[in-house]
C-alpha cells in the first residue's frame, strides 16, 4: 500500500508491528513510527515512540486489511 505523496510509507514490521516510515532507504536500518503492536507476538507499544528497524527484521508494505483487521487502525486520510 502506498502511503502518502509526502513520501509516507506503511509499513509491518516482523508481523507484529505496524508503523510508518517518511522516505526511507530499505538497504540501510531506518526509523519506524509505531501506529500498533501486538504484546501477544511481540510487537512494539505506540506509548513507547518509534523503532529503528534493522537487516534482519523483515518488512513489508502494510495492506488495508492489516490496518483494518489485524492492528485495528483507522485508515481515514492514510491512504491514498
């Protein structure tokens, strides 16, 4: 899913996380703003701020189902 014209991206981090990214660089570790996490699986806390994700974490752009379904955010103005 493409985020924004600014450059925003939606991106699930591990399965666990979802968050967003502003014009990142996939080949170097880049900053992730968390919008949900599952506590269950491991995922991040919003309350806690962003994530730097690393090589090894393994991404992939959000869906509309992952943002309705599974994480339960509202997609209103995120999506264009």
């Amino acid at each position: 899913m493409a985020g924004k014209e600014d450059g925003t991206e939606y991106i699930v981090v591990n399965e666990h996380t979802l968050g967003y990214s502003i014009d990142r660089n996939p080949s170097m570790p880049f900053t992730v703003s968390v919008l949900a996490g599952n506590p269950f699986r491991g995922g991040a806390n919003p309350k806690n701020g962003s994530i730097t994700v690393l090589h090894l974490d393994q991404t992939r752009q959000a869906t509309l189902n992952d943002l309705v379904k599974a994480f339960r955010v509202d997609p209103s103005g995120r999506l264009t």
